[in-house]
C-alpha cells in the first residue's frame, strides 16, 4: 500500500471489506489522531481518504486502521 496526496485529501488504496470501521492517522513517529476515512474510487482503484492535517513541509507515516487492526502504509511530506 502507498499513501498519497491527491486533491487536497489524503489517499490510501483500500481493499478491506465495505463495512469495516476504518480510520487514517499521521503522526512523525506514531499514529497522532485516528480519524474516520471515508471510502470512495479514484481511477478505478477503491481507496480510503481523509482531509490531512494543516501543512508542515515535513515527511509523516501514515497508517490505516480497519476493524481495530492498524497497518503502516507509506509516508508523505504534508
């Protein structure tokens, strides 16, 4: 999985089931505030997304956290 920024939001690909509780969260070094993605299609590829936090120009992890299970997905500089 690569976490990405894609029109103003913050894009991770999604594969997981349709109704799970999923949540994204950045942070430097650990997930700072889990918060509620919501789960749409971009070019075809079903994705998780979430408006990201105010820029810094600094490199934050990523994680996605689906039915209480969270997974490192990539970084980007927000």
């Amino acid at each position: 999985m690569t976490a990405r920024l894609v029109a103003g939001w913050l894009v991770v690909p999604y594969a997981g089931p349709e109704l799970g509780r999923v949540h994204i969260a950045t942070g430097r070094h650990q997930a700072d505030e889990w918060k509620p993605a919501y789960l749409d299609y971009l070019d075809g590829e079903r994705v998780a997304k979430v408006r990201p936090p105010a820029p810094t120009g600094h490199p934050v992890q990523v994680w996605i956290r689906v039915n209480g299970a969270a997974t490192a997905v990539g970084h980007v500089t927000i």
